[in-house]
C-alpha cells in the first residue's frame, strides 16, 4: 500500500456534509494522523486543486475539482438512467424513497435516489451513505454476495463495531434468512427509528452486485406494505437486468 496515497485520500474523506470548513487540526482528529503530517497533506492538497484554503482563518473546505473524481463513476453506470423510470414509478406507488447503492468499506453510497414528490424524507442524495449492516440496502448486499466476500465482511464490521457485533449479527442472519425465503430484506426501524425499508440486490453481468431500496417514514412505508414493495422491487431489479443485457434503455415498473 502506498502510505502517503492513502493519507491524502484519508484526508479527503474526512469531509462529511455539512462540514463548512475544517482546520488542520480537526483533520488530524479525524483521520488519527499527526497534525504535522496534515498540514503537508493539506497543503499538497490545495496545490492539486482538491481543497480550497482561507489565508485568514487557516481552515480548508473541498474544491469542486474533487467531483472529477467521482463524474466517471458515475458516467459509467448508464444503468441508473436506465432504472430511473421505473424507480420514480415505485417511489409514487409506495409514498417513498427509492434508491440505488453501491458497497464502499462499510456503507452503502447512492449512486441514484428518487423520491415521491409529496414527501419529506431524511436529507439524503446522490453520494450520501448509509451503514451496511443495518439497512435493507446493505443487508441485500450482504445476502447476495458469496460466503467467501461474506465472511470477510462480516468480519470487518465485526472487528468495526464489536460492542454492537452480536446485535448487528443477528440483524443480518436473520435478512440473509428472509432473503433466502422472500428474496428480499427487510428493516423496521433497525437504521433510525420510525424508518422503515425494503431492499433486493441487483446483480450486473460484470459480476458487480449493487442494491434497491424502498423505504421512507413508518408512517408511509408501513410494515404491512413490505411484502408487496419488496415483491415489486424484485420485478424492477429483475427487468433492469434484462433490459440491460439486451441494450435497452429504459423499462417501466409493473403497475
């Protein structure tokens, strides 16, 4: 591994939203870096571009030159313009939120969200992540990967979290279960209270697996809906993978 790659990346993710401005001392904070070592970081930084400085209060912010970054990311999966339709279409039907997440470490980033335009929601978008292990969408991941990438994420979060391991493990024991019966996992409140969710993984011809998910206020998504949304987000993942093997560029959900 290349120590000074990784210290600058550590750096740059230590920006969460939010986060006006951060000073050097707060970065070494957050990253456990000496705040010597920050500072050259920083200061690297700023000479590429990738952070912006205040000469008078000595705090950095991101430089909009850091989405270059994430654009061809992005760019590459044309099967979120794909899904998009039918995703807005679920998220009218069901009064929620539905997202498309991709695995990062230990959380799950969206790389497309609609919403129901009636709908207050949690303020998250594009880019935004959620945990892993206690999310429909993480929990779908982790149902639909192999027992050798399981076993090795699990034992990462695990070794992330153990004062909440045995809680967490039988949170994502029992949605590989429900995935295995349903094809589908489902979360009451496990993520934040009163929130409640449906997710079902996608798996590209690439070998890439991403994940849905539906969900929103308990108010909304109530936990009698769950069958059904979970039922018709398998449809939407299951007509994304066709449409996508056959070049197609749009689908519609099943009404």
């Amino acid at each position: 591994m290349i120590t000074a790659l990784a210290r600058g990346l550590s750096v740059l993710s230590a920006f969460k939203p939010g986060d006006d401005s951060l000073t050097n001392l707060e970065l070494a904070r957050r990253t456990g870096l000496a705040k010597a070592t920050v500072t050259r970081l920083t200061h690297t930084l700023r000479y590429l571009g990738y952070l912006s400085s205040c000469s008078e209060t000595g705090r950095f912010r991101l430089h909009p030159h850091v989405l270059s970054l994430g654009y061809p990311v992005l760019a590459n999966l044309g099967i979120r313009q794909m899904a998009r339709p039918a995703m807005q279409e679920l998220a009218d039907y069901s009064g929620g939120t539905v997202s498309l997440g991709a695995r990062d470490m230990l959380h799950i980033i969206f790389v497309e969200r609609v919403r129901n335009r009636s709908v207050v929601t949690l303020p998250l978008d594009v880019g935004s992540c959620i945990p892993i292990a206690t999310t429909s969408s993480g929990r779908a991941y982790i149902a639909a990967i192999s027992e050798s990438e399981r076993a090795q994420l699990l034992s990462d979060i695990k070794a992330a979290y153990p004062q909440n391991w045995p809680r967490l493990k039988r949170g994502i024991e029992a949605a590989c279960e429900e995935y295995t019966k349903f094809g589908y996992c489902s979360t009451i409140g496990d993520w934040e209270p009163n929130i409640n969710a449906v997710g079902v993984p996608l798996r590209l011809p690439n070998g890439q697996v991403l994940a849905f998910t539906c969900g929103g206020p308990s108010s909304r998504i109530q936990p009698g809906m769950i069958p059904d949304l979970g039922d018709r987000l398998r449809q939407l993942a299951a007509g994304v993978q066709m449409v996508h093997l056959s070049g197609s560029n749009a689908l519609v959900a099943d009404r």
